[in-house]
C-alpha cells in the first residue's frame, strides 16, 4: 500500500463496523479499497493518474466495474494527505455513518 492508502486503511476504514477489503482482486482487477455491502471501490490515486494514458486506462476500468453493479470513488492523494477529515467526512456520509471528526 502506499502511504495515503495505509492513512485511509489505519486512520479510517479499519475503525468502521463493515468490512472493508484491501488490495482485493475483482475479475481481472486489484482494487485499492473494497467494500462489498455497499458495491464500492475507493482508489486512491497518484500523480500518475493524471497522465492521459492512465486517465483513459482509468476510464475503461470505472467503466466495466459500474457495468458489474459497482461504483467506483477515486480520491487523489492530495486529497488524502491536504483535506483528510473532509475526505473521511466525505466518505463517511457516503457509506451512511455519521462524521466523528477523525484526526490524525
């Protein structure tokens, strides 16, 4: 994992009450962050991500994985490391749960 992802996974998705799998293979895809009750994938994306080529590789995965039912979140590690508790409030409400002002 890297190290935004290990932020998300200590400070966050291993203090919930559902289970969240990391790292976890769907078909032909490792996905970041996997929660199956929900039908969600969080991706925690690089600079990388930014370059055309991984934008449409991008594109193509979301693409196919919402074809499967399942949503796909993608968070920029600047995001993660720049505006935590908005993201973790961000993700919170969007799995349902109430924000509990996390800090690091």
């Amino acid at each position: 994992m890297t190290r935004e992802e290990r932020i998300l996974w200590y400070e966050l998705f291993k203090k919930l009450p559902i289970t969240v799998k990391r790292q976890y293979r769907i078909e032909n895809y490792i996905v970041d962050f996997y929660i199956a009750e929900k039908k969600l994938i969080i991706e925690v994306d690089g600079r990388q991500h930014l370059m055309s080529d991984y934008k449409n590789l991008d594109a193509v995965r979301d693409k196919k994985l919402l074809e499967w039912g399942i949503e796909v979140i993608r968070i920029p590690n600047k995001d993660i490391n720049e505006n935590f508790n908005g993201i973790c409030n961000y993700l919170l409400k969007r799995l349902g749960f109430v924000y509990s002002d996390l800090k690091r």
